[in-house]
C-alpha cells in the first residue's frame, strides 16, 4: 500500500514536471495563441491576468498541501525519496520565478 502511494506520487510529480516543462518550452506559441484568441474574442487582458494568477495561486496551495501531507503523513519514506521530492520542488520553484519574471 505504502509503495502504490509513493508510486502514485511520484508519477504525479513526473507528470506535473513534464506538464510544466512543455509550457516553459512551447509559452510564446501558446502566448502567440492568447493574443490571437484576445483579439478574436476581445477579451480584457488585465482580467485575462487575474484569472490566471488566481489558477496558479490555487495549484500552488494544492500542491503544497499535497507535498505538506506527504512529508508530514505517517507513512515510512527513504531519505532519497524526500531529496528527491524537494529537488523536484526547487526546479519547479525556479521555473515559476522564470516565468513571473517575465
């Protein structure tokens, strides 16, 4: 049971990982799309922003309740399992930054 929770979570991290490495690499062809679809839709580019900081606010607060269960749970992890997790983390915190800075 322990293993197919790790497993779990360790795909899930994978996915996420990828997921968010394909958004880094493809962000001005899909910010290219965005534009076109503002103009198509004249949609107002400030709510358009909101709306997408409140996305990313909820997806971070989900993520770090999921990381805090995990580390905090009860269950037996492998000092690797955790470094691992949190190297993870700290690329996906960098790539944020990257982003938001841009």
């Amino acid at each position: 049971m322990n293993q197919n929770n790790t497993l779990s979570f360790i795909l899930g991290t994978a996915i996420g990982a990828v997921a968010g490495y394909y958004l880094f690499k493809h962000q001005d062809e899909i910010v290219d799309k965005i534009h076109e679809l503002e103009g198509n839709l004249n949609i107002d580019h400030n709510a358009l922003i909101d709306k997408a900081k409140g996305k990313l606010d909820a997806l971070t607060q989900s993520v770090q309740s999921t990381i805090e269960r995990y580390t905090h749970g009860s269950e037996d992890k492998s000092p690797d399992e955790i470094a691992a997790i949190m190297t993870e983390l700290s690329k996906l915190r960098e790539e944020v930054k990257a982003l938001q800075a841009s």
